[in-house]
C-alpha cells in the first residue's frame, strides 16, 4: 500500500491495466484449458521425439554433449516460448476480429502499456510448457543444470516468449486476422531450428551452418544450454541476452508501430 | 446399376475437382502442407546431415535423399489431415447436410474428398522430387522409381485421408481434426521417416520396425537410394491397404452413426 503511495497515479493506473490484462490472459488457461493443451504438450512431443530418432548423434565425433536429451532440452524451452508468444499474437488477432480490441484501444491506456500487458502475460505462460517439459526431461535422464543454470534458462524462457509476443503481435496488428496465424507459428519456429538445434555448430552442414553462425537465436539457445551440457559461464551468458534484447527492442518497435496505426 | 455407379462416379470427380479447386483458391491453407516438411527438411538435413557417417547408417548418396521420402510421408500425413479438417468445414457450413439429402451416395461424398486429397498428395510427391533433383538426388530406378513415389504418396494420402475424414465425420468438427497435428508427429517420430531403426533409441527403435508407416517410408524410400526389392515393396502396398481399409471402415461406422442420429 506504502509502495503504491509513493508511485504517481498515472503510473499506477498504468500498472492496474497491465494487471488487469495479465489476468485475462490467465483466466483464459482456467476457462479453456483445452485450448492451451497443444501449447503445453507439442514442445513435450517434439523433446521425446527428436531424442528417440536422433538421440545417437552424441556418437558423432566433436559433439560435445553425452546425453541428447541434455542437449535438446533448451531448444525445446526455446520451442514452448516461442510458441506461447506467437499464440498471444493469435489472441490478439481474435480480439480485433471481435472488436475486443477496439474496446481497449478507445479507453484511456497508454498503448505502450496494452502492449506491456500482453507481453507480461505471454512471459509468464511460457513457464506452464517449459514446466512441464523440465519435469519430463528430467525424468528421462536430462541434467541436472544447477539453480544457477536452470534460473538462467527460465529467464531466457521469458525473454524469448517476450520477443515471440512482440512479433506475433506486430504480425497481428498488421493483418488484423487469425489467418496469419501459421506465419507468426512457422517464423518463430525456424527462428529457433535455425540454429544449433540438432548439433554443435562445428557439425552441421552446408547453409544451415551459414545461417546459424549469424542467426541471433543461436546466441539465446547456448545461454539457455551452458548448464544442461557443462559449467555457466558469464561468457556464455551475456551473447544471449544481448541478443534477446535486440531482438525485443526490435520487434517492440515493429508492435507499437503497428499499435499506433491502428484506428477505431 | 451401371447407371448409378456412373453417377456416383460422376459425384465423386466433381467433389474431388471442388476439393482441388478450393485448396488452390486458398493457398495460404494449402501452404503449410508443404512450406512446414521443407522447412523441416532443409533444417534437419542441415542438422543432422552428418548423420551418415555414424557407423551402421545404410549407404546412401547424401542425407537428403535419406530424408525426402519422411518428408513426403509427412506431407501426405498432412494432406490427409487437411482433407478432413476441409470435410469437417463443410460439416459446419451445413454444405454437406445439402450432399447428405441428395440422392447420391454417402460414401461417394467423403470419397471425392479423398479424391481431392489423392491429387494433393501427388502433388507434393511432385515436390519434393523436384526439390531433391535441383538439389542433387540421383532416383536409383529412374523414371519407374519417380512414378511409384509419386502413386505410393498418393495412396498413402487417401489412405490417411481416410481416417481424418472418419474422425471429421464422426465429431463434425474442424478443431477436433486439427487436434491430431501433434499426434501425426508422434507417429511419424515412432517410424523410420527420418532415421533408420537401428540407430534410433528404445523404445521408438522397436515401434518403428513394427510401425506400418515405417513400411510405408521405406516402400517410398526405396526407389530414390537402392533398387526396388519385392519383399519391402510389397510390405507397403499392404500397409497402404490396411491404413486405407482401417479409414475406409472408421468413416463407414461414423456415416452410419450419423445417419442414425439423422446428421
């Protein structure tokens, strides 16, 4: 209550709406929860599945993991967030569809701060996949990476969801229609596999290896991997989280630019 | 009975034509069945390319031309499910309720879907052949080799249209159809579409040597590295006819039930 006295009323108006939305984006997984289903389980199905049919690539020379599922596990953090992020710019596209939108564009917050809203709220679903994808991996012999190393990857969790709501609602506001769902999904997947998802970098192949040595993403899949295949590292820390900046501030502006244009 | 054989056969080229129209009038839906399978590829092959040098890996020409026949399964897995998200549509959109009091077969409906989804599945098998010729792929049988792909791919198709339009049918529901996507992953993890069986972990190393799509990948496989072996083929032209009959009895119990139910 202290707290809130010394904060000026603006402010805290700010910081009820983006409660507010938080909430809302909550509630949806309490009243539907069959619609967060596939979100949760396809990162789960997708861990199990690459581990099964790739699992003996540890045997190649210079992989530098024993245990694939080790190795895969943050990808598939990676793959949770990104999907929980593209599915707030889906919601945000039913919300225009459905006028609901419109409804918040017309009351008197910031659009900054409705965009704070729903990027909070994608950050903090992420953990509901990557939740249970840790329990599952852990159960099937994945490291353990240390608090330090697993508090690391869970804040890289938030962060990707971040970048993947910001872009899934830039594309939102962009086309105004749930038909641009797959392009917020596929974008953000390849962002992901395009980088050393499979294999170290030193063993992939032709373009892929091109890509993946420029690809920022490749920066944020180490970050959240040091402590599932070896030590944390500040080293292997700070290329990760520079890149998730840039990659939000990017695609932060792409989002309040498309808010700012948008009429009701 | 020559006449209405005609006729239904007539139904069922001019609901396949619709179902080919009406994919081609919306890209954006056809789309994924082909951008998500190559993408997969390109970035697989990419990733797990040097695969072929671990020991006990079949001989092959590259990591590709391992790989195309899983994407061609895949893209038929995801044709036939497109199918049946496409029929449970017209189920929402009250198109089929004017089919079902049409004195035209029920049956002759849900097969001009998969009439529909036979093209789609050549055409991806069209595809990735060409894809994997630009990008260097020698078909070991030739021609004969490309135009089994291209029949086995589209069979397959139907044959897994089958069971989407069965569960279409029977929940007339697009969401519900589109809820099976992770599980068409599940089943293509469990077979041989994207690494051989012996190099895989258990359990899914033992799922997949029992797996019919397995024998399915290989069957289309087998054309593109090595030569056509009687056995293997034939093993997938079972296979093919076990799925297509397991889609084709499913789809049979759902159209009596709601037929029963007056639907």
């Amino acid at each position: 209550m202290r707290r809130h006295l010394l904060l000026p009323p603006s402010v805290r108006a700010d910081l009820e709406t983006v409660r507010a939305l938080v909430r809302r984006a909550m509630n949806e997984i309490t009243r539907v929860p069959g619609a967060a289903i596939p979100g949760v389980l396809a990162p789960t199905i997708f861990f199990l599945g690459l581990t099964s049919v790739f699992g003996n690539l540890t045997l190649l020379p210079g992989f530098d993991s024993e245990s694939y599922q080790s190795f895969l596990v943050p990808v598939s953090l990676m793959q949770g967030a990104a999907f929980t992020g593209a599915a707030t710019g889906v919601n945000l596209a039913r919300d225009i569809e459905q006028g609901w939108f419109d409804r918040l564009l017309s009351s008197p917050a910031p659009r900054p701060v409705l965009l704070a809203g729903l990027v909070l709220s994608a950050s903090l679903r992420a953990l509901i996949p990557a939740a249970f994808l840790l329990i599952v991996a852990f159960a099937i012999g994945a490291h353990w990476p240390g608090l330090l190393g697993l508090l690391i990857a869970l804040a890289v969790v938030m962060g990707m969801a971040v970048v993947a709501a910001t872009w899934g609602t830039s594309l939102a506001l962009r086309f105004r229609s749930q038909s641009a769902a797959p392009l917020m999904q596929v974008g953000m997947l390849l962002l992901v596999l395009m980088t050393t998802a499979y294999a170290p970098l030193e063993l992939l192949t032709g373009w892929l290896q091109e890509v993946a040595r420029i690809n920022p993403v490749t920066q944020v899949v180490e970050t959240a991997r040091q402590g599932f295949v070896g030590p944390v590292t500040w080293a292997d820390t700070w290329p990760g989280l520079v890149a998730l900046a840039g990659l939000a501030i990017l695609f932060t502006f792409a989002a309040l630019r498309g808010m700012r244009r948008m009429t009701y | 009975m020559i006449e209405r054989l005609a006729a239904n056969a007539r139904v069922v080229v001019a609901l396949g034509a619709r179902s080919v129209t009406q994919t081609a009038r919306r890209p954006q839906l056809a789309a994924p069945l082909l951008i998500f399978p190559t993408a997969l590829l390109a970035i697989q092959t990419g990733g797990a390319g040097r695969a072929v040098d671990l020991p006990g890996f079949p001989q092959v020409e590259s990591f590709l031309a391992f790989m195309l026949a899983g994407a061609m399964v895949q893209g038929s897995l995801l044709a036939g499910n497109s199918g049946g998200i496409a029929l449970a549509l017209d189920m929402e959109m009250g198109f089929t309720d004017r089919l079902w009091v049409a004195p035209i077969s029920r049956f002759g409906v849900v097969l001009g879907r998969l009439a529909g989804t036979a093209m789609l599945g050549a055409f991806i098998a069209l595809w990735f052949i060409v894809l994997g010729l630009v990008f260097g792929v020698g078909f070991q049988e030739g021609v004969l080799g490309v135009i089994w792909v291209v029949v086995l791919v589209a069979a397959s198709a139907v044959a897994f249209g089958g069971i989407g339009a069965a569960i279409a049918l029977k929940s007339g529901r697009a969401s519900v159809v589109q809820g099976l996507f992770p599980l068409i992953f599940v089943i293509l993890f469990l077979s041989t579409a994207f690494f051989p069986a012996s190099l895989m972990l258990e359990p899914a190393a033992s799922v997949a040597e029992y797996n019919p799509l397995s024998f399915i990948v290989e069957g289309i496989r087998e054309p593109i590295v090595a030569e056509f072996e009687t056995t293997d083929q034939l093993k997938a032209i079972a296979s093919v006819i076990g799925v297509g009959l397991f889609g084709i009895l499913l789809s049979a119990a759902a159209l009596r039930g709601r037929a029963r139910r007056g639907g």
